[in-house]
C-alpha cells in the first residue's frame, strides 16, 4: 500500500528552435517554416516519491508520432534509474512546428498512392531541417530536459486547483437540407442560413498542478486546458500559438522563472477560434480553409487571438493560484499504472475500398510529369486514399494499441492517450471517475487520429470520417471505462 | 441617427423589509433572511432622436403584470416615453416577482383551497398589492432619477468571455440503447453519455464614461441564471452579488453595474460534472423539488468564483474598451410584438391529464392536506389542462420584442428561458457586431427548448413549463435576424 511521502520534483525546458527551415505540420498544404514568430520550447517535469516517479514532457508540436515517442523511450530509458514505461510525451497540437519524424520527409501517402511523378512538387529550401536529422535534433533536445529534469529533482510541494478559462469552442457547426436532414461541416460557416446548432459542447475546465520549493515558492504549473493550440494553424511561421502568449502572461502574474506545463485536454472537436463570432466576416476564408489548397487570412488579428486566449488561461492559473496556495503538500500518495489498450480498428467495407480505388484512378488519370497535381487535386483525394489505407490496414490487424500512462499524484490523477479525443468522452471520465481532479491528456505517446462520438459519424466532414479516425465511438466508450477502472484503482 | 449620447445612471435596492415570498421552486419559501441585497438597476440612454432605459433586476423573473404597472407609473414623465422601457430579471431563484405567487395559485386552482398544501405564513408577511407597490414604488423612482440624471457621455463596447454557464442537461442511456435527457441528472451515474446542447461562454460589455474618460458604469451580458443559491430560504442576488464586488474592486468602487441574462435556458451556474459525483442523493432531492437541499460544495465559494471570473472578463473587455470610447452612438429603438405559434396538446392528453389529477386528489381531504412533493406531482398535469383551456383561446403565444441597434451592437428581449441554439443563430448570422440577448424581459414566457430536448424530455422541454415549441424557436430567430437586420442598414 502507497502512503504519503516526500515528494521530489524537478523542471526543464528548452527551445526547438533550430536555425534552419522546416516543414511545418498540420495543415493539408505544404508549408516550409519562412521565419520564427515565437519560440517553439519542449518542458519536462519529473515527480518521485520514492514509491513512484514520472516524467512528463510537452512539446509545442502538433503531435508526438509513434516512432520518435520509441526513440525517445530508448533513449532515456534507464538514465540514472528511470524507467522509460513511466515517461508521457505530449504536443499542444500547434499546427507551426515540425513533426520532427525520420526517414523521407518529403514523402507523404499522397507520393505513395497517387506516384511521386503526379504529385506536386515541393520547392524545399537546400537547407531544411528535415527527416532523420530533424529526429536527431528532437532527440537531443527532448532527452537532454528529460535527464535534467530527473537529475536535479529535489524535495518540494504540490497543489491543485481547478478553474474555468474559456478557450476552446467547438468547431463542428451543425446545418440543414432543404429536405429537413442534418449535416455537420468541420469549420462550416456559422452565418449562413441554414445553420441550425453545434454538434456537441465544449469543456471549459482548466485543472493546474502548481509545485514549490519548501520554501513556499512557486516553482512551476502544469495546465490542463482541453483546447489544441492552433489559432495560427494556416500560415507559414514556426509558432507555440496561443501558449507562447498563455505563458508570457502566467509568468507575469506567477514569477518570470516559473515553469509552464501545458498539457492538450481532450478537444477532438474543439478549436480556439469562436465560429458563431468570426463567421459573418469570415464566410470565403473559411471555405478557402476548409479547401486546404494554402495559406488563407482570416479577418481577425492572430497575435490578438493568441493574446487573449493567453490572458484568460493566466487569469484562470492566477484565480487557482490564490486556491492553491493554501492547500501546499510536501508528502503525497504517489500510483501509476502502464496500460497497453487494444481498441478495434473502425473498418471500412469492400464495396467502400473499391469504390475508393475507382475515384483515385479516375483523378490519376487526369495527371502527368508534365501536368501535376494542384495541392487541391490532392486534397481531394484525402478521403478515399484513406479510405485504401484502412483497407490495407485491416487486413493486417484487427486492433490499435496504444500505451497510457495513468499517473496519480495525491488527490490529482493524469491519464493519457493518444487521440483527438471528442470532448463527450472526457466529460464522462471526469464525471464518473472517483479521483477529484483529472487531468485528461490527448495527443500523448503517439498519434490515434481523431475519435469521433456517434453524432460526428451520422453528422459527417473531416475529423469523423475513416481517412481521419482509427477508431470508432463504441471504441470510445470503451476507452472510457478503461480509464474510468484504471483511475479508480488507483485512488483505492 | 448618430448623435450625442446621453447617459444616466441609477440603482436601488429592493429586498422587502418584511419576509416575502421566494420564488423559483415548487416547494413554498418564506424568506428567513437576508443574505446579501437585490438590487434593480437602470441604464437610460437619449441620443435626442430616440432613446433607451434598460433596467435589470435581482429577480427570478418579470411578469407582464409587473411592467404595465410601472409604465402606468412612468408614462409622460419627463419626455420618457415609457414602451421605450425594458425590464429584464437575472433570474435569481432567492428573491420575489412581486406579484402574488403564480405556481401556488395554480395549486389551489387544481386541488381546491381545503386540500392544497397549508402554509404557516408569518403574520408580518408582504405580499399582494403591497408587495407590488412596494416594487413599483423603488423601480419608478430609479428610472426617474437615471433618466432625469442622464448626461453627456461616451460609449465603448467589448467581447470577451467567461466560463459561467454550463448545460444542466445531461443525456443517459437506457439498457435498450435509446437515450433520455435529465434537467440536473448526475453525469456520474454508469449511463451518462454526454450533454444534449452546448454552452456560449460569450461575455458582452457595454461601457460608460463621463466626458472626462472616467467610467461611470457598465452592462454586462452573461448568458447564464443567477441561481447557485436558488435551493435556500434566504434573499440574494445570487453571483451577481459577487461579481458586483469583484468588478467594483477591480474598476471603480461607484461604477454602476447592469447585469443582462443572455439567452440560457438550458444552462446553469453548476458545473454537474464536476459536482455530480459528491452530490448524487442531493441531486436526486434537488430535482424531487419537496424541500430544501443542502448540496456538498460551497454556495458563497462558488459565488464567488463565479463573479470573479465574469469580473475578470469585464476587466479584459475594459482594457481594450477604454481605447475605443465614442461620444456618439448610432441609437434605434423599436418595439415590436411576436406571435409565435402555442406548442398545444392532444385532447386525449389533456383528458388522461384531467383524470389522473381526479384520482390523485382522493387521496386527500381538509384533515389530510397534500404536502409539497404531492403537489410536485401533479405539476405536469396541471400544466396539461392549463394548455388545453389556453390553445382553446388561442393559438398564438404573443409578446412584446425590444429591438435595439446601439451603434454596431444590437440589444434583443425575449421573455423565455432561450436554449442557447437559437441564441447562436442569431448572433452568428444578423448583421450586428454584436448580439446583446436579455431574456426573461417584460413578461414570463416559459422555457423555449430545443428539438433535442422535447425530444429528450424532462422539465424545461415539456408542455408544462414551455409555452412555445422548437417550431415557434426557429420562427423566434428568423424575426430577431431580421429586425436586427433592418435596424443595421
């Protein structure tokens, strides 16, 4: 049985920036880094009670793929008596940053299913900062925070708090036929007439874990907020996005050397950018957005956007602060658990793949090494080449497995996986689950696509359909009562 | 027209000196105290072409009764014309209509005086026309002293937000796959599955400022009830009391303060998540509505989170709006009435309602009195003959709408607790910057729910507690675009 015990914690951070272009992650378009906004930064922190340790890393990427989460387990695991099972590695999901993966990062699935020689062609700078050296790049940075962290964890003190900050909103408008059906549009134009609601709500928690010195200093914060970084998202900057502004404004309020840990919260269907505000003025831009054929600009001002979002995030840290501080512990219950989950892959029928295979050849056809593709023509063939994909894919396997991490820290419990998880599932573990704060985090350990709810899959659009998902809803009630159990256990 | 605005400013407190009536359950409350002041607040605004006296008050609501009074008071006074007032209430649950308690007339209607539930009122009570007068009485004179008091003055606006409401909707799961809502089920029951709408964490700011920059006041519009302390037997405004504390402490301690109930008629101030799993039993005793219940958080605490989070925004939206001040504003004003289609019933329905309220009530007699839960269940039957003698009258729901353009931003009434789809549709597609919604304004017009929720069930989707359906909604939100729309050109 675990009791309290001191707790030893240690922070680290550091800059990913490096001086060379990259290629920028998230969008559909090809995007090479033009220049640094803001500085894009990775920050561990590492817990140890003696009992249990942890470390957690965030990176501002727009996701932590399997493989470099890999590497970066063997590169760590074992360093001064660390086990690597016990490490989480997350992203923010800024769309502004490399995905720091190996091999042919030229390469996309569009080059494998369509020929190299019919896809556009990419103008890359000679000096980009890419494939296996931008892994390499990753992998000294994220590691050396990691030992960092570990090596000078010393006693301190933990607090939690629990407030509110209004950041995400969710971004599957819900619109009508003519003939009474509904739709949903991922980005869909809330000004038009026929948008009759949202699909779903949004979660405007926002959980923090504060840690001090013995001396009573507060030494840094982790911040749940379940909203991805992404005001940024279309433009050709490297970009923290919002939280380069949450945390410029934390540290104004906290102490300019504290340390900012922002864990991504479940938000599958969330964005920061308010549709029923920016819809009227934004009606062509957010079709130009959703054709994903290049940069568009939206009629609001970015650095506004993120500033904003910045300054309720470290307004909500700064109320929990004030909680927090009277309730400072130094021994706590430390738990974790390692769960390999093995979720069914959401299948697509033959009929499906077929019909797929016969759009692709069509638009194949159409192209040469003389006529290449637009970045539009490739975008319309996202779906069905995904649509391929997962044929392919369950024909090898029948299941998705994933590795979570369920860490509990005296009365404050973290629980990962790997998705772009829709918000309903979260609300049913924070509510069901016995730990009184949960800190949920999304996109941890690997990349799980999307996992829609049963009214995205009737509803439609991108974030739903099987080019964008691995699993399905009855996979997502199945994640929650693993998590939900494995919360639980440990609060036993 | 833009012209010169003028601008006046006035508040007053209305807590009842004797114990009252408390208004918002179905169970009978006689204030035992006062927790902190109800306030009615009034902006009036003039630009010399036409004008606006917005009032708020620390109320669960405004019966139309209410407002024909006080324009009879204020009718001619001064050059005000009294239809340019609006009275929107911020719904708390801790305070009186001042008008004779509806739902306990109702009761006696159906159940007949001698075995309607018996009250012990003390002897010293307010109530009735007193009660009436007393409101009249405080509210008139606030709105002559704003109006008289108003002056030249500037004007700024913001948007921001604050975390307040959260859906009170939860959907389950039944064994057989189909789903059903519950208005505050417990989220950490094994069969919940996700809320039935969403939330507008929307905060819209209207700031004033005296000619020398200084700001005299500010109208805020959240769209969520006040209504944390709704269970208890006491007088309060609720978190606006609080968020009244936390915005004075923050800009000034003599700006006025007008709070504005933005559309939330499935929203609340409780965060069912995150209390459900500590409060089952008490949510089970909340929504049974036989007696008061003592939930396991802390009611001042969450107070007084909430106000500092909406005074949080109002000091975000100050920050930019103090750069922005204009002593000019573009004022229309028009008042229209709204007929939007009675949601009615099948006679069958009223007949089924009709007997089993005639087999419930032999139970009781004169010696054996219904108590507070018995009442409580016939509440849907009850409401199922009102709707039948109603729709036999008409079909039609009809009200007064208060439209008006303040510059770029509009200002709409509504006298429904709105779901919050139909206040998205307005926002996102009229052709104002911003939508300022006070509902529960001029008159009491039920819960105006959603597909989804008369689809789901439970109060605040049903007959009873609804006058207008998802229909009568759709029609609702075309209106309101488009008289937003004409007064924008």
């Amino acid at each position: 049985m675990s009791d309290q015990k001191q707790i030893k914690i240690g922070w680290a951070s550091i800059s990913l920036v490096s001086d060379r272009p990259v290629l920028l992650a998230g969008q559909m378009y090809y995007r090479v880094s033009r220049y640094v906004h803001d500085p894009v930064t990775a920050t561990a922190v590492a817990f140890d009670n003696g009992d249990a340790s942890c470390i957690m890393v965030s990176c501002d990427m727009v996701g932590i793929s399997d493989v470099i989460y890999d590497l970066l387990c063997k590169e760590v695991d074992g360093y001064h008596g660390f086990s690597s099972k016990n490490l989480t590695c997350g992203a923010i999901h800024s769309h502004n940053n490399s995905r720091f993966t190996p091999g042919d990062a030229h390469r996309s699935d569009f080059d494998d299913y369509i020929g190299e020689d019919k896809c556009l062609k990419m103008d890359i700078p000679d000096n980009i900062l890419a494939g296996d050296e931008s892994t390499r790049f990753w992998l000294d940075h994220v590691s050396q925070i990691i030992k960092e962290a570990w090596d000078i964890r010393k006693p301190g003190a933990i607090s939690v708090a629990h407030d509110y900050a209004s950041v995400a909103f969710n971004r599957r408008p819900v619109f009508q036929n003519p003939d009474g059906t509904e739709f949903s549009k991922m980005y869909g134009t809330c000004s038009n007439d026929n948008f009759i609601r949202f699909e779903g709500s949004s979660d405007h928690s926002a959980d923090m874990l504060y840690t001090f010195d013995l001396e009573g200093n507060v030494t840094g914060v982790l911040v749940d907020i379940p909203c991805p970084s992404q005001i940024m998202e279309l433009h050709y900057f490297v970009s923290a996005d919002y939280w380069h502004y949450a945390r410029g404004h934390i540290r104004e309020k906290l102490g300019k050397n504290v340390y900012v840990l922002p864990i991504c919260g479940p938000a599958g269907d969330q964005n920061p950018i308010d549709l029923v505000r920016v819809s009227k003025v934004n009606q062509q831009e957010l079709v130009e957005w959703n054709a994903q054929a290049g940069e568009v600009w939206c009629n609001y001002d970015l650095g506004a956007e993120c500033d904003d979002t910045g300054s309720r995030i470290a307004d909500a840290v700064e109320r929990g602060y004030k909680k927090a501080r009277n309730t400072i512990r130094t021994s706590v219950v430390m738990k974790e658990s390692v769960l390999e989950i093995k979720l069914p892959i959401r299948k697509v029928s033959k009929a499906d793949y077929e019909e797929a295979v016969k759009i692709l050849d069509a638009k194949k056809k159409l192209f040469s090494p003389e006529h290449r593709m637009t970045s539009s023509d490739q975008v319309s063939m996202f779906e069905p080449i995904g649509v391929i994909k997962r044929w392919e894919l369950q024909n090898k396997q029948k299941n998705y497995t994933f590795k979570s991490n369920v860490i509990r820290i005296g009365d404050a419990v973290f629980a990962s996986n790997p998705f772009e998880l829709f918000v309903e599932y979260s609300f049913r573990i924070k509510a069901r689950a016995k730990a009184q704060n949960i800190f949920l985090m999304q996109l941890t350990n690997g990349v799980g696509g999307y996992l829609p709810t049963k009214a995205a899959l009737a509803g439609g659009s991108y974030s739903s359909k099987p080019a964008s998902t691995v699993v399905g809803p009855d996979e997502g009630t199945e994640l929650c009562e693993i998590q939900i159990k494995a919360i639980d256990d440990l609060m036993k | 027209m833009k012209n010169s605005i003028r601008i006046g400013w006035a508040s007053v407190e209305i807590t009842p000196q004797r114990p009252f009536f408390l208004i918002g359950q179905m169970y009978y409350r006689v204030c035992r105290y006062v927790h902190d002041p109800l306030t009615a607040t009034a902006l009036a605004l003039d630009n010399g072409s036409d004008q606006a006296v917005i009032v708020s008050c620390d109320m669960p609501g405004i019966g139309a009764e209410l407002l024909r009074r006080l324009k009879e008071e204020l009718d001619g006074y001064n050059g005000l014309d009294a239809n340019r007032i609006t009275v929107g209430a911020t719904h708390t649950h801790t305070s009186s209509t001042f008008l004779n308690d509806d739902l306990r007339d109702r009761f006696v209607a159906v159940a007949g005086e001698d075995k309607a539930l018996a009250m012990e009122v003390p002897d010293n009570i307010i109530q009735g026309k007193e009660l009436t007068d007393f409101w009249v009485g405080r509210v008139s004179q606030m709105i002559r002293e704003a109006w008289d008091g108003r002056k030249p003055g500037g004007i700024s606006f913001a948007h921001d937000y604050a975390a307040v409401a959260f859906n009170r909707r939860p959907v389950f799961r039944n064994p057989d796959g189909s789903e059903y809502s519950k208005m505050y089920g417990a989220c950490s029951l094994d069969n919940f599955v996700r809320f039935e709408g969403p939330s507008d964490h929307s905060a819209d700011m209207v700031y004033t400022w005296s000619p020398d920059g200084k700001l005299t006041g500010v109208m805020v519009n959240i769209p969520c009830p006040s209504q944390i302390m709704e269970l208890h037997y006491f007088a309060s405004a609720d978190y606006w009391h609080y968020a009244r504390k936390h915005i004075r402490a923050k800009l000034d301690s003599n700006v006025f303060i007008l709070p504005v109930c933005g559309a939330a008629g499935d929203q609340n101030p409780i965060d069912l998540i995150r209390v459900s799993k500590v409060n089952e039993k008490e949510l089970i005793d909340w929504n049974a509505q036989a007696g008061e219940v003592w939930c396991n958080y802390d009611l001042g605490e969450e107070c007084d989170a909430t106000g500092e989070r909406i005074a949080d925004a109002v000091v975000r939206g100050y920050s930019r709006a103090r750069n922005e001040i204009r002593p000019d504003l573009d004022l229309r004003h028009e008042v229209i009435e709204i007929s939007l289609p009675l949601r009615t019933i099948e006679e069958k329905d009223y007949l089924d309602a009709r007997h089993k309220i005639d087999e419930y009530l032999k139970q009781f007699s004169p010696k054996h009195r219904m108590a507070s839960e018995n009442q409580v269940a016939l509440f849907d039957f009850l409401g199922y003959i009102e709707r039948w003698e109603a729709q036999n009258k008409s079909k039609q729901f009809r009200f007064p709408s208060h439209i008006i353009r303040l510059g770029t931003a509009a200002f709409v009434t509504v006298p429904f607790e709105l779901f919050v789809d139909y206040a998205f549709r307005v926002k996102a597609r009229c052709k104002a910057d911003q939508v300022f919604f006070q509902q529960l304004s001029n008159s009491a017009g039920g819960y105006l729910p959603t597909v989804a929720a008369v689809n789901g069930g439970s109060y605040s989707s049903k007959p009873t507690s609804t006058n207008v359906g998802p229909e009568g909604g759709d029609k609702l939100s075309e209106i309101l675009i488009s008289e937003i729309d004409k007064l924008m050109k």
